[in-house]
C-alpha cells in the first residue's frame, strides 16, 4: 500500500563559518532533518535522526532525497 501524498513545509538555512559550503534542512517549529554539504562537487546531505549518507549532483537533488529519505524511514 502507498501512502497518500502530503505536503511538508521546509526551510533551508545556509550555514556559515564551516569548512564547506553547508546547508540545514529544517521542519519549521519542528525539527531539523538533516545537513547538506558540498564536498568535491558533488552535494552530501546528512540525515538527522539516524546519519545515513545520500550524495547527489545538485543542492535541488540532495533537498528532494533528504525528503524522501525523511518522508519514508524517519517520520
């Protein structure tokens, strides 16, 4: 069985002072999901509740697998 679609309301806050270029996905008045990170090109995002690793090739890629990832496995 599938689940019904539902829309889920995000931010993404670009951090500063790291290393990388780095990103938090976040659940407005909720919690944060994950961290993207941009590593030799390529787009690293972090999930927050159990640290799995997607890597993708653009930041719009890696906030739509965050997502899924989220929508899934941690919700």
């Amino acid at each position: 069985m599938s689940r019904k679609p539902e829309n889920i309301n995000v931010e993404i806050n670009e951090l500063k002072g790291k290393e990388n270029p780095t990103w938090e996905v976040v659940i407005p008045n909720k919690k944060a999901i994950g961290l993207i990170e941009k590593i030799s090109g390529r787009y690293r995002a972090t999930t927050g509740k159990t640290n799995s690793v997607l890597y993708s090739k653009s930041l719009e890629s890696s906030i739509n697998d965050l997502l899924s990832y989220f929508a899934l496995h941690e919700k």
